[in-house]
C-alpha cells in the first residue's frame, strides 16, 4: 500500500521519527500496518485505502476521546501540522500510540471493558458519525452464493421489527474481537484498540459482536449487564436477534470479499471462503 522507502519519509518528515524502525506487521483484514520503534518508544503506523479516510478519520477520534478517558485505545500522534490522518502519496495513514498488554481471554473482564468503553463514550460527538447501519439486502455481491442474499435480508428484518429507536444508542467500535482487547497486567488496565470508524448504533450490536467472537458467553454478557450500561431486559429482547445480524453482517462481508478478489490480510482465497461458510453456520437455525 505504502512503499518502504515512502514511509520512512513520512515518519522523518511529518512526525520527526528520522532514525526509526520499521517493522511490517498488516495484522487487520482492511488496512496495512507497521510497527515503529525510536528510542525505546513504540507506535503503529496504519494506512487505509483512501475511500476509507473519513471513517478512519473519525475512528481516530474516538481512540482519542478513550484514550483521554484513561482507557488505553491507540490514539493517534498528531503530525507536526497537528493532523491526525495525513496522506502519503495519496493513501490516509496515521502514527498510533502503542497499546501495551496482551490478548484478552477472560470473558468476564472482556465484558466489563467493553461497558467501560460505552460509558466512556456517552457524550462525546464525533462529527459527521456514521450511523447504523451499512446492510442492504439488494446489494449484488449477496448473489455470491443461493443461501446468502435470504439469510442477511432475514437477519435485517429481524432487527427492523426490534424497533432500533428503543434500543440504547452510542458509539460502536463494530467489531470488539478478543485481539483488539489489550490487557497490561503491569497496570492492571485493559485497553480496546482498532477503532476504525465512528458510528453511532445500537450498543447491544458491540455486545453481540464480543458474543459471536466468543461463541457464546453468559460470563461475558453478565459482566457486561452488571455496569448498568444497557438494561437486562432490553439485552433479553435484542441480544439473540442482534447475534443473528452480526452473522449476517459476516455474511455480507465475505460475499463483498469473495465478489471483489479482495485478499487483503489474509493467506489466500480459502480464507474468505472459510469467513463466509463461518457465517452459514452461524446462521442455521434462525
């Protein structure tokens, strides 16, 4: 995405990292990354395909809301300019604060940092948010297969009969993966990183994600329900509905991939194909 060459030039020209290194790393599925070391100190730098700019752009934002809130979110470094995404031969990257710690595999804790990052959130006003949410059932790449297009229609009228404006709303992160939990035992502080966009959805969408990823906790939703954040009756009317539309959204986005050749951040086609049958058994039974 961003030549070796070109980004060191970025790092010494916009954020003063002349004698940095660099390591590649392009963990995520939808951006390309670097880890950047100087000094002893250590940063991210990430680039996004630039129809992606204003999403990222209000990501960022949010990691900074976070991480002034004293919850660890990989806030970006401004620029000397005091920009926070700058464009580096025509691709948006930004220089991300490091997020020390460890994968979070504790369910319970998992669950309690993610209603700590929703309350954090409440009030802060991200300009130009997006808003929940981005499935359209007409789409052509859910032609990818027979089963796909019916499932993720299913799964949206499902939610629509919910009645989303009687659910609690905030800033989502999408997409709470136990990866993006970053646990600092040193500290005793977990952190929540990769915040792509700014959306403004139902919260319950972000608790049903963390659900999906860990196949099904009660540990995980209890811990979430006891911070008060969204109500237990409303978690027992949406949260099965909502766990269904995260599987649709899987659905929808290895069908966009599959369509697209997208292989981005992945070994090779097998694995999209792998994303997408995931999402068909996810969706069974509904």
């Amino acid at each position: 995405m961003i030549e070796d060459r070109r980004l060191r030039e970025a790092l010494a020209d916009l954020w003063g990292l002349a004698g940095a290194t660099v390591e590649v790393h392009n963990g995520g599925m939808n951006s390309a990354t670097w880890f950047v070391t100087d000094g002893g100190r250590r940063w991210v730098a990430k680039a996004v395909v630039p129809a992606s700019r204003r999403s990222f752009a209000g990501g960022l934002t949010v990691a900074a809301a976070l991480d002034d809130a004293g919850i660890p979110a990989g806030a970006p470094v401004p620029t000397r300019r005091g920009d926070i995404v700058a464009d580096v031969g025509g691709v948006p990257m930004a220089l991300l604060t490091w997020v020390a710690g460890e994968e979070l595999a504790d369910p319970a804790l998992l669950g309690t940092t993610l209603a700590r990052v929703h309350r954090a959130l409440r009030g802060v006003a991200v300009p130009d948010a997006e808003r929940f949410h981005w499935v359209d059932p007409r789409a052509g790449h859910l032609g990818i297969r027979p089963w796909v297009r019916a499932c993720v229609a299913a799964a949206v009228v499902a939610y629509e009969r919910l009645g989303p404006a009687t659910l609690t709303w905030g800033l989502l992160h999408t997409d709470p993966a136990p990866e993006a939990f970053r646990m600092d035992r040193a500290r005793n502080v977990c952190g929540l990183i990769d915040w792509s966009t700014a959306m403004v959805g139902p919260l319950v969408y972000d608790l049903a994600s963390a659900v999906m990823y860990a196949g099904g906790s009660g540990e995980l939703v209890d811990a979430y329900l006891q911070q008060g954040v969204v109500s237990r009756a409303e978690a027992e009317r949406a949260l099965g509905v909502m766990v269904r539309f995260r599987w649709a959204v899987q659905a929808d986005y290895f069908a966009r991939r599959i369509a697209t050749g997208d292989l981005t951040g992945i070994g090779g086609a097998a694995d999209n194909e792998r994303g997408l049958d995931d999402a068909r058994l996810g969706l069974e039974g509904y």
